[in-house]
C-alpha cells in the first residue's frame, strides 16, 4: 500500500478536467503535488492558487519527463490529446497519447518509481457484443483516439511484465462534474447540455438520443484513481471506472431539463462520425472487489451539483465543435 501523505506525486495533465480535480484531492491527503501541462485543453485556473508546483511542458519533451519524473515517487499520467482533436489529427494524438506515454514509462523506470497510474478510456471497447463491459472483454477500437489510449495501456502493462515497473490502469467511462468547462470547445455533453439550457435554448442530441453511456462523477473517478494508484492488489491491472448505470442520452436531457428548471424540449441533429457507439454501460465488480471501491453519487445528485458549479461559475462562450458523447 503507497502512502499518499509526504509522498512526492505528479499528475501529467494535471490542470485539465479529471487532472485538477485529482490534484485537489492528493493535496488533501498531504502529498507534495507536481502538475505538468503543456495547456493545450488544460488551464491554470482549475487548480488551486498555491501549494503544488507546475511545470509548463509537454510529455512530448522526453528530456524535460526525465527530469520531472525523476523528482516524484508516485505519477498520475492523465495528459492526453481528446477525441476530437484525435480525430482531425491523429499523428498529434499519437505523440501525446503514445508517445508521450512512452516518455513517462521510460523515465519511470529509470527513476524507480512506486508507482504509474494511466488513465485510459473505455472507449477501447467499442460497440461491445454483451453488456455490462468486462475488462478483459474483446476490445474495437473504433477511433484513432482509442487506438492511442489503449496503446498507452498496452505500454504500462509491458512495461510491468518486462522491466517490473509498478503500472495499473484505469479505463474512465464518461467522467462529468465541476471543473469540466464549457468553454472548452471539446467539453463533454453535459456541461453543453447546460450551457444551452441557462441560455434558453434546447440541448442538441445527436442523432436519435436512445444511444446510451455510463456517466461517471467526477468524484468517485477519482476515488477509484488514487485506489488504484495505491493498491497493492491493483498492480498490472486494468480496472474500468464508472457506475454499471446504463442512461441513454434523451434521459440525461430530461434530467437536465428538470434540474435546471428550464421549460424547454431537447432538439435532435444529424449523428456525427466520432458518435459511433451506441450503447456503453460498465461491470465495475473487479474495482468494488479489488479496491472495495464504489461509486457514491448518483447521476441525479451529480448533475445537481454540476449544474449548480456551472451556475455560479462566471459565463464564458463556447466556440468550436458541439458537445462530444
Ligand atoms: N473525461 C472523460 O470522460 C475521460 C474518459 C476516458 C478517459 N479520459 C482520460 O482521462 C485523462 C484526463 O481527461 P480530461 O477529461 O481531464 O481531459 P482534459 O483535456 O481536461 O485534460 C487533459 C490535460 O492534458 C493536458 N495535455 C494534453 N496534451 C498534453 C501534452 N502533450 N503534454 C502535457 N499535457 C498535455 C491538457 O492541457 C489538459 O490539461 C485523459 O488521459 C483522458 O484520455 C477521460
């Protein structure tokens, strides 16, 4: 078991959405936190004023990963390139998401590390034949983006066969809550949903809204994060993160609808190519098993809580591609 308190700890990617909230909370338990962010979706203002250091950088930059990693005894790697942007490029998204992985498990191992905590995605799944998604069910990769973070995964857990490098894996399914800002163009379909509601106009769906995903609070993410980054039964291990809460897009509209009080009905447009899956929902068993991890907040409670984050947070506009599933 690593002990978080006094320990040196980086979070790459550490003033993005999941990477700042992670912050907040090894601050709590009495770490000594080191952010690296190159900005790219990441901003300063999702972190707290002081008590943590930040380098601005890329993991791209192997020599500056040696000599970060080097400073650190335990490292959340959540820096990536998103979908969207892997979608339109994906040579960028290869060099963040595998090869800036690679930098990180390098420089690991030659640091001697406790422990790599990656955080993948579910989206390696696909269009899974049977639902709940096990682990160790047949992956498709459907995007270049999760080709790029399964081969990350795929990294760590060579890494840990090969060299013995202490790595687990985390695959988030749908992360929402406080912090997920709007105003980034490749936000999450929540945080649109309720930007177009406080301005009175109708959430747009894409496509029929009876695809379904399992949306998982930001919180308990990162419950299950710092768990498993600080198990003992989680090494080499891949575990998913979400709720095994199956919700279909028209229903998180209406929840919505109803939270924010807004007198509107949702309006339907044309799917788009990055929205190719049509149901998600996740077995969470091996994490509640291993970790004795649950997740803790329901869907209803943390959309009240985002909407509410989203209320008092000062109103800045979107630009650039719509609200991604
Ligand atoms: N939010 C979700 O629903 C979700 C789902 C599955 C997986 N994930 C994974 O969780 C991690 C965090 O995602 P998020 O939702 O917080 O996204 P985010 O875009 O808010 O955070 C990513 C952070 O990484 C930084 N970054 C990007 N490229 C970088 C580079 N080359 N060098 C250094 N920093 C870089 C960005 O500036 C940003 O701060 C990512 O690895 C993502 O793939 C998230």
């Amino acid at each position: 078991m690593i002990q978080l308190e006094g320990s040196r700890v980086l979070v790459t990617g550490g003033a993005g959405f999941v990477g700042s909230n992670l912050v907040k909370r090894l601050l709590a338990e009495g770490a000594r936190v080191t952010v690296l962010d190159d900005l790219f979706t990441g901003r300063l203002e999702n972190l707290p004023a002081a008590g943590f250091d930040f380098v601005e950088g890329s993991v791209c930059d192997a020599a500056l990963v040696t000599k970060v990693v080097a400073a650190n005894d335990v490292i959340f790697h959540a820096a990536a390139r998103n979908i969207v942007v892997s979608t339109r490029n994906p040579r960028e998204d290869f060099e963040t998401n595998i090869g800036g992985t690679l930098n990180v498990l390098m420089a690991a191992r030659e640091a001697k590390v406790q422990r790599v905590l990656y955080t993948s995605s579910t989206s390696v799944y696909g269009n899974p034949r049977y639902m709940p998604i096990n682990e160790d069910d047949q992956l498709s990769l459907l995007t270049p983006y999760a080709v790029s973070k399964l081969g990350g995964e795929n990294y760590c857990m060579a890494f840990y066969e090969s060299y013995g490098l202490p790595t687990t894996a985390v695959r988030y399914s749908n992360v929402y809550g406080p912090g997920q800002d709007p105003a980034n163009p490749y936000c999450g379909v929540i945080g649109k949903f309720i930007e177009s509601l406080f301005e009175g106009r109708p959430p747009v769906i894409h496509g029929d809204g009876n695809q379904t995903r399992d949306f998982t609070y930001v919180d308990d993410a990162v419950a299950a994060t710092v768990m498993a980054a600080t198990s003992d039964r989680a090494l080499g291990e891949v575990f998913n993160v979400g709720t095994g809460v199956e919700t279909r897009v028209n229903e998180l509209a209406a929840i919505l609808i109803k939270v924010t009080g807004v007198d509107v009905q949702p309006a339907h447009s044309d799917r788009r190519d990055i929205d190719n899956i049509r149901r998600r929902v996740v077995n969470i068993e091996k994490a509640r098993r291993a970790l004795r991890w649950v997740p803790e907040v329901t869907l209803e409670k943390g959309l009240q809580r985002t909407v509410e984050w989203q209320r008092e947070k000062p109103s800045r506009r979107a630009a650039g591609p719509q609200a991604k599933v």
